[in-house]
C-alpha cells in the first residue's frame, strides 16, 4: 500500500513537471557587451540581436567577478564570490559550500531532466564538474588548449598565436562540436514528456580567437584597429589595473612593453570574428529548437560570465572593475511574455538569473539566494533594483586556496555612476577610491572621484558600498 502510494505521488510531481515550461540555458565565454542588441555597431551577431528582438534584453547587466570560475560558480549558486570564498581558477565552490543546491540541480529536484554540454562550469579541472548538478554525464564540459587551435602550427599543447584564421568548417572546432550535440540533445528530448534544463556553453570568443575564415571577413580590419579609449583613466589607481597576465603568454604577445599596431588590430578583428562564429552556432542551436517546436514552451535565457579587454584602458584580458571587464550580455525569451524586445537600462546582476528562471518556470524560489527575481521587467516596464556589485582581487592570482587575497576593489554601479573602492582585505583600510560617469562622452576616461560636481552622486552610492563590504566581512 505504502510502495503504491509512493508511486502515485511521484507520477503527480513527474505530471506537474510535464507541463512546466523548459529551459535552455546559454552561457558564453568572455563575451562582452561587442553584440548589436547590445548597441555594438561593429558587430556582426544576427542570432542573438534576433533573440533580443524576441525577448527581453538587460543593456546594463554585470558579472560579480571578471573571471570565469568564480564568476560561473556565483551564477550556479546564486552567491557572491565572498560568500562562497571563490576568487580564482581552482577551488570548487562546493569546498566552502558543500551542501548548495546549485540552479540546474534545483530544477534537477523538481522533476527536470538536466544536461550540460560545454563548458558551464569552469572549463579545466577539478571546478570543471558538479555531477549533484546533472541528470546525466556533460559533454565536452572539459578541454585542453590544444583543442583552442586548428593549424597545425599552433597546436603545440600549449598558448601559441593569440587569434587564428583557418579554412575549416564550423563542426571542426569546438563550438560547432558544442552546437551539434546541442542539436543532437534536443532530438532526443523532444521524444519525452519530461521538462529539460539544457545548458549549453561556447568557449569562444575566448583567447585565442581562432574562428573560420569566413567569419573574419565578416569585418573590415581598418575599422576595428584602434580601441576607442586605449589610455588607463586619468587619476586612476595603478592597482586598477594589471599587466595583461592572460594575454602575456601568447606567443605572438610581448613578455613586456606594448603591443605592435597591426598586432593590436589583428588580435582585435579576431575577438570580432570569434564571436560572430560564436553567435552562428547560438543561431543552429536556436533554429532546432524552433524546427522542433520546442521554443513555444521553452524559457531561453544568454549571459556570458564576465567582458574583455581588448586594448582599452591600456589592458588586455579580464580581472577589472571597469564597465568592459563587469558588463555582458544578459537576455530572456519566455513563451508566455506578451512585451517583446524591451531593453532595460537600468542595472542588474548575473545573481538574478537563478531567481528569474525558476520564477518564470512556476518553481520555488530556494533560500540563500543573493539575487532578485527579473520576471516581472519581462512584461512589466517599472524599476528594477537598479544595483550591480562586482568585485576583483589584487594581486592577480588564479589561485587564493592556500590565502586570501590581498586586497580586493568592490564596485557598485547603476544606471549612470560607478564607484569602487581598493580596500585591504584584512583590515578593510581603503586604499584607493574610483567614480565615473557613464553619461559622458568617454566615459572612463578620467576619474571623477575628487571632483566637487560629482560629490552628491558619491554620497548616494558609497553608503550602499560601504554596508555591502562590510557585510561580508561579518559572514
């Protein structure tokens, strides 16, 4: 009697979930806001602008860290980088934080079959993997730098060229690998009744931006040459900035010094064309679902974990406080919004993705989570909470499991300032203070922080600042 009523009530969780809606969850790798939804002209990326035109796109969103494990690990569990004690490349969030229920592992529980293919956690490594999380082994959620390359003459191994044009086909790199068993993986789960949480996850345009040649010439290379605010902002900190320890090891990048001007354009046309690759296999996978009629109850939401540098602020790389470092790409499609291509302005922050999806998929809201819920902005113009934190240790390491760092910067932005202060870890001593305005015509370009004009605007954010620092040195 006991065993029949178990299984009666299993049958009515696995029918409730049957008529949620599903999920497809993708994440991309160093992508910065270079997309034309996201006001890129430049960019080449029909795919996700048509997304945007379908749903609803967050203009102003920003990654809680600019580095992509702990990043990823904020976005999963839905807690900030101070909470879970991940800072750098190689510790797991659940070293701290055992027992988290992670957000496809909360649609796991409620009667979702969940699967990753790519890279949606860390990419390398023991960060790598979270079985708790899936219904079944991921796919290439793991991969070597050799596999970044195609010409034989980069593929030592190791770092070689820092982009890479080559006469292939989009199925011979990663991505396109990524994309077809996206498209695999769907066939498949159209054939069921449960409800799914794919997560889907692009390496590029991450270093080194190898792309197939027909996406190169998507661009004209005179156009992209020059970073538009290619000098660290006047009056900034030195510890704003670092020296470019991703890009250094590049073979084709100075140990030390600056980097050539054709250099420095080819490298910034292949970030261009990378992603214009990127977006191609977005669109294949889009596309199936469409073919397949799945996309009439499937959620879609698109974030990448943190921006890119390519030239500005005399940086290259991640690992900043800095717009180009914290803003990404972060949009939604759900079936059942009326409003379609909505563009918020006002702040918002990767955290709020756990929230949102499990609200637009009629689920629980599970407790611990530092995020709000954005379903509402999906049909409903009105205020969002207008606040993003981020925060970057220096100096950079992609360790800190045997120490903390050193000192960490925190940032608050809205819709129209910034403001960061370097404080000592430890102590909390303020070592250095940041403030800027994105209304300006080059914004970031000076800083603002000693100005008497700014003085009102600073006083409204360094309170809101101040208590979340100190916040998490309580925890």
């Amino acid at each position: 009697m006991i065993a029949r009523c178990i299984i009666f009530i299993l049958m009515a969780v696995v029918l409730q979930a049957a008529e949620r809606p599903n999920v497809l969850f993708i994440a991309v790798d160093d992508l910065r806001a270079s997309v034309g939804v996201f006001e890129d002209k430049l960019a080449v990326t029909p795919h996700i602008d048509a997304l945007g035109a379908r749903g609803t796109v967050f203009a102003n969103a920003h990654c809680q860290i600019a580095i992509c494990n702990p990043s990823r690990a904020s976005v999963m569990t839905g807690m900030r980088p101070d909470t879970i004690r991940v800072w750098g490349l190689k510790k797991h969030f659940r070293e701290e934080k055992p027992k988290v229920i992670t957000l496809p592992q909360w649609f796991k529980q409620h009667g979702y079959h969940t699967h990753s293919i790519g890279k949606i956690y860390h990419g390398s490594g023991k960060p790598s993997t979270d079985p708790p999380s899936w219904s079944v082994q991921p796919e290439f959620d793991h991969c070597e730098k050799i596999d970044q390359y195609l010409l034989p003459k980069n593929r030592t191994g190791g770092k070689a060229a820092g982009s890479e044009s080559s006469p292939s086909a989009d199925n011979d790199h990663l991505d396109g690998k990524v994309a077809e068993a996206a498209i695999q993986k769907l066939r498949l789960l159209k054939r069921t009744r449960q409800p799914f949480f794919l997560a889907v996850g692009f390496r590029k345009p991450h270093m080194p931006f190898s792309a197939p040649a027909k996406y190169w010439a998507l661009y004209d290379r005179a156009k992209l040459a020059r970073p538009p605010n290619p000098q660290m902002a006047q009056g900034a900190p030195a510890i704003a900035g670092h020296p470019w320890p991703e890009a250094r090891g590049y073979t084709d990048i100075p140990a030390k010094g600056d980097i050539a001007a054709d250099k420095v354009a080819e490298l910034r046309h292949g970030y261009y064309a990378a992603t214009s690759f990127m977006d191609a296999q977005v669109g294949r996978v889009i596309a199936e679902l469409k073919r397949l009629g799945l996309d009439r109850n499937t959620v879609i939401s698109l974030y990448s974990d943190h921006g890119f540098h390519i030239g500005e602020q005399n940086l290259w790389g991640k690992l900043t406080n800095y717009d180009i470092g914290t803003r990404v790409p972060l949009l939604f499609v759900a079936p059942q919004q009326k409003a379609r291509g909505r563009v918020i302005q006002q702040a918002v922050e990767l955290l709020d993705m756990y929230p949102t999806l499990t609200e637009l998929c009629g689920l629980p809201k599970p407790q611990g989570l530092a995020g709000q819920s954005l379903a509402r902005q999906l049909d409903q113009p009105g205020p969002t909470k207008n606040f993003a934190l981020s925060q970057f240790p220096r100096p950079v390491s992609y360790n800190f499991k045997s120490a903390p760092p050193k000192s960490m910067g925190y940032s608050i932005r809205d819709d129209r300032y910034r403001l960061t202060q370097w404080i000592d870890f430890a102590s909390g001593k303020v070592l250095a203070e940041e403030f800027y305005d994105y209304t300006v015509p080059r914004p970031e370009s000076k800083n603002l922080i000693g100005h008497p004009q700014s003085a009102t605007s600073i006083a409204g954010l360094r309170p809101k600042l101040v208590t979340f620092i100190k916040a998490r040195s309580e925890k």
